[in-house]
C-alpha cells in the first residue's frame, strides 16, 4: 500500500499537479481487462483524464498487441512527448 497504482493516483490527485497524458491498453480478450476497467473507472472518480485503447481479439499477449495496433501507441507518445 502507498505505492501501487491505486494509492499513487489518489495521490497525483490530491497534490494538484499537472496529468501527464496516460494511456491503459489491453486485448479485448485479456483476463486482466475487467481489473483494468476496474481502475478505469477509479481514474474517472477522481477525475483524472487517460486515453484507453482495447483491442479486439487480443489476449494477454503484447506481441500480437504491437502487430495489431502498435501504430496507435506510437503516435499516441509521438503526439505527448
């Protein structure tokens, strides 16, 4: 506790800093995309933004990720270096 994503975020929050651009992926099929959603909607509770990219067909696999849609997530760090 304090130093996992959840604790870190509340954190970020309530110290009124500046968000950097944040992105969540997942394949659509990943059995991690419920807790990823999960934290999804914990971000928007405490109101802060993030862009999601969810992948159809895509397990819990980055290598199909990237081949799929690995274009996205380099124009998305491109756009917010």
């Amino acid at each position: 506790e304090g130093n996992d994503t959840y604790s870190l975020a509340k954190k970020h929050q309530e110290s009124g800093k500046e968000t950097p651009k944040l992105l969540l992926w997942s394949g659509a099929e990943d059995p991690n995309l419920s807790s990823i959603r999960e934290y999804m909607s914990y971000l928007d509770k405490l109101d802060i933004e993030y862009d999601s990219l969810i992948v159809k067909g895509v397990d819990h696999n980055p290598f199909i990720f990237y081949e799929q849609s690995g274009e996205e997530l380099i124009r998305f760090h491109a756009k917010n270096d």
